[in-house]
C-alpha cells in the first residue's frame, strides 16, 4: 500500500470514528461515502485486522480499531503541528478553510470578509457554512466559528472577542401612532412585542434606565421567530416592538419603515466572538481569516456598516 494512500486511509478511518459516520466523513473530506469506505477497506486489509463493527444502523470501533484511532490522532496531530510551523514561514496562507457563522450575520457581515480573503490569498479556499444552531466544530470538522452572546466554558475551543452588537428597539411608524412611544422602560408595560425564541427559549431584552440599573421590560411576546428577518418583517408590517441588530436595522430606518424606539446606549448588546479548536498552532489560513475578522466586522455591526447612529435614526 502507498504511503499516499495510507495516509487517505487513516484520515478517513479518524473521520469516521469521530464521526460516527462514514457519510459525514465525506461530507467533511469532500469525496463520495463510496470513496470512504473503500479507503478503510483497503487500510483493513492492510493492517489485517477490523477497524469497524458495522451493521445496517450503526458503526463503531472494534477493540482493534479503538487502539489504532488512538494512535492515529496522535499522528495526525504532529503532522497538524508540522504543517503549522511551515505555514508560519510561508507569506501566503492556502489550503481549505471552513467557517461556521449564524444565517442572519453570516449572510451580512461574515460573506464579504470570506470573499476578502478569497480575493487576497487565491490560494485559499474557503467554505462558509450558515446555521444558527450550536454548530459543534470539533465534532463537524470545522476550522472557525463565529458566536454571538455568551460563550459556554469548554475545553477544547479558544476564542477571541470581535466586538460587541450594537442592538435597538424598533417598531413601524403607524403601531407607534396607534399604541404610542414608549420613552421609558416602564412604559413597554402593555406593548405587542416580536421576540427572538429558538427551541422553545426565548431571548429576553435586557435595557438600562436613566440610572443606568439593566431592566427587562414587560411586554406581551406574541410572536416568536427564530429568524432575524422574519422579525423584522413582523416589525415592519406593524405586528409591535422588535429588537434588532443595527447593522440590520439600519436599512429600514434610512427607508422610514421602521423607527427607532430606544437606542443602542439603552440596549445591552450581544458579545460576537470568533472561536476555533483548542491547537498548540494556529494554521495560517485560520490566523488571516481571524485577523481580518477584527479589522473589519466592528465597523459593520455598528448601525449598518460603519455609520454612526444620529445618520440613521
């Protein structure tokens, strides 16, 4: 057997035995779940032995297989650390890189950045990936994450702050005639409201008085959407008050339908954060991406782009 095709082999059968899957591995290597297979066949009949107890539901590792993995993660791992080091004298960052981001977010402000970098190292090659569910990198072979609101405590990712989400409260110009501007916190009290909410949780608004104390406004959420859009369509369409992201709302306060409640000094924000897999080196196609990430994403979160809020509101 070829050192290159060992080499294919044992990346597969780690894939897998992380996975779970031979299917996933593939979507996670790139190639066809045929091609899996047949790289582990070929390293079993190889070794002589089998890695995998398979049957028409599920896989797992043999006793065999679970002390090869063992030793194969190691491997991998000094070959991750070479590669590190060689890239650290390298000018140009190349290779893939693959980036999870939350749908909304990802769409505005994470795409033009990864399109920056294609454009800068056309040696790099990105996959940007939008799902705003708890992506778990580790398990789903991502390189990046980007997070916001509070991190978890784990062992095994790292992360760094990239700014802080500037958040306001908004509503359509013809519900506040109608239901009147709340100016104070007190003053919600009654108010239809549109809240963010995913799997069955709700995120609550988290507002400063005029003595600066964090409060959480009562108002009646009756509507949930765990899709930023869809809130603000409700918004606009004159369903209530809706919390929004500035560098989302910004468009439609420059466009009239929408108007500015409570600004983003009065509203708490979220932590954006970008996070990766613990690793004693940092890829260098993952420490450009990261860099670029703090240059650019603190002008685009502000109120729409790097515009300051008296322009918008």
């Amino acid at each position: 057997m070829a050192v290159n095709d060992r080499l294919l082999g044992i990346v597969a059968f780690v894939q897998s035995a992380e996975a779970g899957s031979f299917a996933v591995a593939a979507d996670r290597l790139g190639v066809t779940r045929s091609a899996i297979g047949k790289r582990i066949a070929r390293l079993e009949q190889q070794l002589g032995v089998r890695l995998f107890h398979r049957s028409t539901r599920r896989q797992s590792l043999s006793e065999d297989g679970q002390a090869y993995y063992e030793r194969c993660v190691k491997a991998l791992a000094e070959l991750d650390a070479a590669e590190a080091a060689l890239d650290s004298g390298r000018r140009e960052p190349s290779g893939r890189l693959r980036i999870s981001a939350p749908v909304m977010f990802g769409r505005h402000c994470v795409a033009p950045v990864a399109l920056e970098l294609s454009r800068r190292y056309p040696k790099l090659e990105i996959d940007l990936s939008f799902s705003d569910r708890m992506v778990d990198l580790v398990e789903e072979g991502f390189d990046l994450g980007i997070r916001v609101g509070r991190l978890r405590d784990s062992a095994t990712l790292a992360a760094r702050l990239l700014t802080q989400e500037h958040l306001g409260i908004c509503a359509a110009p013809a519900y506040l005639a109608k239901r009147g501007l709340p100016r104070e916190i007190d003053d919600f009290a009654g108010h239809d409201a549109v809240i963010y909410g995913r799997h069955g949780q709700t995120v609550p608004w988290r507002l400063r008085d005029s003595a600066g104390e964090v409060r959480e406004p009562q108002v009646e959420a009756r509507l949930r959407f765990d899709d930023l859009q869809a809130i603000a369509d409700a918004a606009v369409a004159g369903a209530g008050l809706a919390q929004l992201p500035c560098w989302l709302l910004s468009r439609y306060l420059r466009s009239g339908e929408l108007q500015m409640v409570m600004h983003a000094d009065r509203v708490v924000g979220s932590r954006i954060s970008a996070v990766w897999p613990h690793t004693h080196y940092l890829p260098l196609r993952t420490r450009v991406a990261i860099d670029l990430l703090v240059e650019r994403i603190p002008a685009m979160v502000g109120t729409g782009f790097g515009q300051p809020l008296a322009a918008v509101a």
